[in-house]
C-alpha cells in the first residue's frame, strides 16, 4: 500500500495550507460552521503530535495512526472522543485523495479494525443499559427545581422530556422567516424540526407535556420582552441563538451544583451532560412500559437505524403513548 509521501508533493504539505483548503471545501459542501469547527480542532491536535515527533503529513500510515490512538489513550480521553478525531482525520483525508493530493486514505483500515462501533442493532438491544450515568426520576426532579433561571430550566426539561439532541434544540424557532407559527405547536405540544437540517431524522416531530410546556410559555414570555426580534427560542444574554456549547454548560453547571456531574472524574459515570437527558427519556420511557418501535420514533433515530418504523405509527397514538409514558416530575 502506498503512503501518503508517494502522493503529495512537498510544496503542499503545510498542514495549515492544507486545512484552509479543507475547510473551504467543507463550506462548498454547505457543511456547517459548527461542524467545521468540530473537524478543525482534532485535526489541529493532529498536526501537533506529528510535530512533536519530527514526522509530517508525508509520514503518515497505519503505524503512525496506532500511535495516535495510544497517545489519545493515554490522555484518558473516552472512546466517543477517539471516534469523534478519526472521523474528522477520515474526512480530511478523503478531501486529500479527491483533490489528488493522495490516492489512499490511511485512515480507513486503521479506523475499521480498532475503532468500529458497533450498531446498537448488533447487540439485539437498542436500549441497553450504558456506563453513561442514569439519573433517577427523583433525582432529575432535583435537577430541574434547583435551576431559578427560566430559560435554563426550560433548555434542561424540554432535553429530558423530550430526548432532543443539542443541535436539535437549538435549531427551534417561534417564528419562521415570514412571521408564521414556526416550529412550536402549542395546542398538540409538539415541535416539528426542520426537513432540510435534519434530514436523516426518522421523525421530525417531538411532543411535550402540560409541565414542559408550562415552563416553555413562562420562558417564552420573558424571551419576547427581552429580545423580540429574535426568531430562536433559546437564546443567550445577547439576544442571539443559543449554541450546543451554551446548552452544554447550562446542563453541567446545574448538574454539577447538585452532585450529579462530577468534571474532575475519568470516569463518565461519574459525568452528567445533554445527553444523559436523552439518555433518561430513552430509559425511562422503556421502564414505564413504552413500545420499543414507540421509543425509536420518538427519539428520531437515523432512518437506516429506525427501518423506517415511523411510517407505520400514527401519530396521534404515537403522542397519546407519550404522554401517558413520560415520568412526571412535579414541575
């Protein structure tokens, strides 16, 4: 197999040359600021550790990604996190074989053989239990009523009570672009999230229930004193959309406050975030008796892991299950 010093010239190999040029090539795939950035900082720490060991793009192989792989290792770092880098080490050298500056990606073997996730479907259980930490429903009842600022304890309930995503969350309007009702149904309690951002969503649609939107509506009206020409639902201090490090920090700050997340730890037991609030819904809908093909609909799970089961559940069952399923937490 021929190495990436057989294929690219020495005039291109600077490594910040070349993640110029992958970056605007991201944003001619119409690829988000926000997953750019998600690319640029693995492939920065990349670039450093071949720095440090005197070896250039040129260099890399097989050996030399394994060494990565131990080297991120022994930074404790989880194995979503080493997925997470050779994804964004993969996708720069596909860039690299497309504008002929290599004919092989070295990535792929390398990322196949000690990096495969396997499919939840694999195991014949979706829902399995994780190391990831599960809060009680008493304990993310704690959780919420600890939390004084509205939007904040809305931004927390509405990931619990709805098992959203951070980027789905933050994509949520009140309004469309030409004044209209926007995402949010008010009388159904349910938000539609939008085709061409998540395309890959088996179901678009999420409910929510009288708490969460008790909650939203106080959140909402505050949201339209302070910064009504705002069209997000979730903003910050200036009057801008919320981004998924903002929803982040607002989790953990008040998980931390109340004992559940713990960032000093290794262990991600120990570690509370966004998405051990899907992790709650998932569970907790599965404990308190919920249709399993029920759960992936709602959760929205990717169409190729979903079979497509959305389309062949009604969906006024699918939100009379939801409610009667969703753990109440006294709000």
């Amino acid at each position: 197999m021929s190495t990436l010093a057989e294929t690219i010239s020495a005039s291109s190999m600077d490594p910040a040359k070349l993640l110029s040029e992958f970056e605007n090539d991201c944003k001619d795939r119409h690829l988000t600021d926000e997953t750019i950035g998600r690319y640029r900082s693995p492939l920065k720490l990349f670039f450093a550790f071949l720095q440090r060991r005197n070896q250039t793009i040129l260099d890399v192989d097989k050996h030399v990604l394994k060494d990565f792989i131990h080297y991120r290792r022994q930074q404790q770092i989880d194995q979503k996190t080493l997925e997470n880098n050779f994804t964004a080490l993969s996708t720069f050298y596909e860039f690299l074989c497309f504008e002929g500056y290599a004919n092989v990606n070295p990535v792929l073997p390398v990322r196949k053989r000690y990096l495969k996730r396997f499919k939840e479907e694999e195991s014949g259980n979706s829902f399995d239990e994780s190391k990831r930490k599960l809060a009680s429903v008493e304990q993310m009842a704690m959780l919420i009523h600890s939390i004084l600022s509205i939007r904040d304890q809305a931004v927390v309930l509405t990931l619990a009570k709805t098992g959203l995503r951070r980027s789905e969350l933050v994509s949520i309007d009140i309004e469309d672009e030409n004044g209209g009702t926007g995402d949010m149904d008010w009388i159904e309690q349910s938000i539609t999230l939008k085709r061409k951002k998540f395309k890959k969503r088996s179901a678009r649609s999420v409910f929510f229930d009288d708490e969460t939107a008790r909650v939203l509506k106080r959140w909402n009206a505050q949201r339209k004193k302070l910064h009504p020409k705002t069209a997000a639902l979730f903003v910050n201090e200036y009057g801008e959309r919320l981004q998924r490090n903002g929803v982040y920090n607002i989790v953990t700050k008040y998980a931390q406050a109340v004992g559940l997340h713990r960032p000093d730890s290794e262990r991600i037991e120990d570690h509370f975030s966004s998405h051990n609030c899907r992790h709650w819904f998932t569970t907790w809908l599965r404990r308190t008796g919920m249709p399993r093909e029920f759960i992936k609909a709602l959760r929205g799970d990717k169409r190729r892991d979903a079979i497509d089961i959305y389309d062949h559940i009604d969906r006024e069952e699918l939100r009379k299950a939801y409610l009667a399923f969703i753990p109440q937490l006294g709000i």
